[in-house]
C-alpha cells in the first residue's frame, strides 16, 4: 500500500470511530437534557413550597391577630353589657323610687 492510501484508510477510519463516538454520545446528552430538566422543575416546586410556606405563615399571623382583636371586642362587648346592666337596674330603682 502506498502513503496516500493508509491515509485514506486512516481517515475512514476515524470518521467511523466519530460517528460511533457520536451515536454513543446521543443517548447521555439526552439523559443530561432530561436531568437538567428534572432539576429545574425541583427547583421551581422548591420555590412553590417556600412561597407556599410563606403565604401559610402570613395566614397564621393574620389569624392569630384577628383572634387577639376578636378576644378583645369580646371583652368590651361583655364590659358594655355589664355597663348597660348596671344603668338599667338603675334606672328601674329610679322608677321604682318615683
């Protein structure tokens, strides 16, 4: 054989070996695709649940404040009745008087 066709034979060579190395490439760079993927989508849902966790808080917050403001209308309605109790008892001695 002569140089120019060892080389030619070389070169057919190679460019089997790429293609090869080509076709065994294809099938991790669509599982690293896949993977890529996947891990976005984890961090997207990783970001729903702290927003969610966030949101659930405020909720606890805004709960436990109407609570405290509810215990507290309570107590002055409760005053008040007591209040009103006392002037209208007083108001029938007065009657009661005259």
């Amino acid at each position: 054989m002569n140089d120019s066709a060892d080389i030619k034979m070389a070169a057919n060579r190679l460019q089997q070996a790429l293609r090869t190395l080509e076709g065994s490439l294809n099938p991790l760079l669509e599982r690293v695709s896949r993977l890529e993927s996947a891990a976005r989508e984890t961090e997207s849902l990783k970001q729903d649940r702290v927003s969610m966790a966030a949101d659930l808080d405020n909720a606890k917050s805004r709960e436990q404040s109407f609570s405290a403001r509810e215990a507290e209308f309570n107590a002055l309605a409760d005053e008040t009745t007591k209040e009103l109790d006392r002037v209208i008892r007083q108001v029938r001695g007065a009657l009661e008087e005259g």
